[in-house]
C-alpha cells in the first residue's frame, strides 16, 4: 500500500482518472481505504470540460479554488452542513476538476474505523457500509475541512493516495452521477462489479431531495 501514483496519471481527463482511481488506497493515519466507487467532475464554463453539475463551474470561487491546482490534492467540502466529501484534484493546473470519492472498503484500520462508524446507541453498521456513500466514506477517513488542500501524492503527508491492485476493465461498469438537478445524463460515474461497498443509485430519489432544498450538485441519497 505503499507505491505512490505519479501525478501525470491524474493530471487528464476527469473521467480517465476517475477510471484510475479504482482499487487505489487513500490512507489517513491508520486508516486505509480502497476505492470501489468514483465519480468525475469538470471544470468551469467555458472550459476543456464544462460541467454544470461541478463547484468548479464559476470558477475558482475560494471554496472550489483546490480544483483549479495541480492534480494529486485533495478537495474536501462538507455537504448539508453535516457530511465532509473527499475528493481528488486531476486535470492540468489551472484547469479545473475532480473526482469524489464515493465510496471504498476499509483494508487497515478497522477498529478505528468501527469506532467512527458507532452510533449515539452504540450500534456499528456492517462492514461494507463502513465506506459507502461519500459522507460515510469521509467519516471512516477521519478527515477535516483543514484535510483540503493537501498534496496527496506527497510520501510524507499523514492524508496519502497510493496505487492498490488494479481493477480489470471487464470488472468497471459506469452510470449517471447521484444526486444532481443538472448534467444529469452523463455516465460519469464508476464502480467495481459487484462489490459489496458501492453505494446503491436510485434514479430519481436525491433529485427530489435536492430540489426541495435548493441544492444542486451536494444532493445525496441515504447511502451517507
């Protein structure tokens, strides 16, 4: 879990890396975690990528500014004021874009993981929902808003992404993103066949929820 990426691998196309980036590790601390499940985001109108559905689309505004950098960062935001998202910068600098993270399974750490995983009752979900979801996925990194910005490509950062077993192409299927109101048609999404953490997609449910609460682009569905 220890051979880094080389930052040219992410610095493409935001659907290339999100490809690339299942079966890699992401590690904080004790934890590590390989990814299952991916989805890409664009840059700003106007753009190599435009994507409506992306924070990147009006700019670099000084939350979504980390996209718009060298790839190989991290980008965490927090999402309903409750969840933190990770995701991971890609495309040439200045271009804007990056891939979410949506979900993996815990491969070291699991104490530590089942700890942040236990509700107020003392109830601990099964393993391969440990990770599912962004917002879950985010809880079982241990990471924070001060984890935004970090060179995750750099050996000595304590927030690491490394290459792990790479997943064949027959084993890659893709879909729509979840939870958007616009750019909802492009198959941006990725996931490993079959693999008991990738979040399950209903078609329609968090568009609902997001246009009730006039949120587009951090709508979610229960997979958190």
């Amino acid at each position: 879990m220890t051979r880094p990426l080389d930052r040219a691998q992410l610095a493409v196309d935001p659907v290339d890396a999100a490809r690339r980036l299942l079966g890699c590790v992401v590690e904080h601390g004790p934890v590590a975690l390989r990814i299952v499940e991916t989805e890409a985001y664009g840059g700003p109108e106007g753009g190599r990528h435009p994507d409506p559905g992306a924070h990147s689309y009006r700019g670099p505004t000084p939350r979504a500014a980390v996209m718009f950098g060298p790839a190989g960062h991290a980008y965490v935001y927090r999402s309903y004021g409750i969840h933190l998202c990770v995701n991971i910068t890609c495309e040439s600098d200045g271009e804007g874009g990056a891939i979410l993270l949506r979900a993996a399974e815990v491969v070291a750490g699991h104490d530590v993981v089942a700890g942040r995983r236990r509700s107020p009752s003392g109830v601990v979900p099964p393993v391969k929902r440990w990770a599912m979801g962004p917002g879950n996925l985010g809880s079982a990194l241990g990471v924070g808003l001060e984890d935004s910005g970090r060179d995750v490509l750099d050996t000595g950062s304590d927030l690491r992404l490394v290459a792990g077993e790479p997943v064949e192409a027959a084993q890659v299927r893709s879909g729509p993103r979840v939870g958007l109101t616009v750019a909802t048609g492009r198959p941006w999404r990725f996931w490993v066949d079959r693999h008991p953490a990738v979040s399950t997609w209903r078609p329609g449910s968090a568009t609902v929820r997001a246009r009730r609460s006039g949120t587009a682009g951090d709508a979610e569905r229960s997979d958190w």
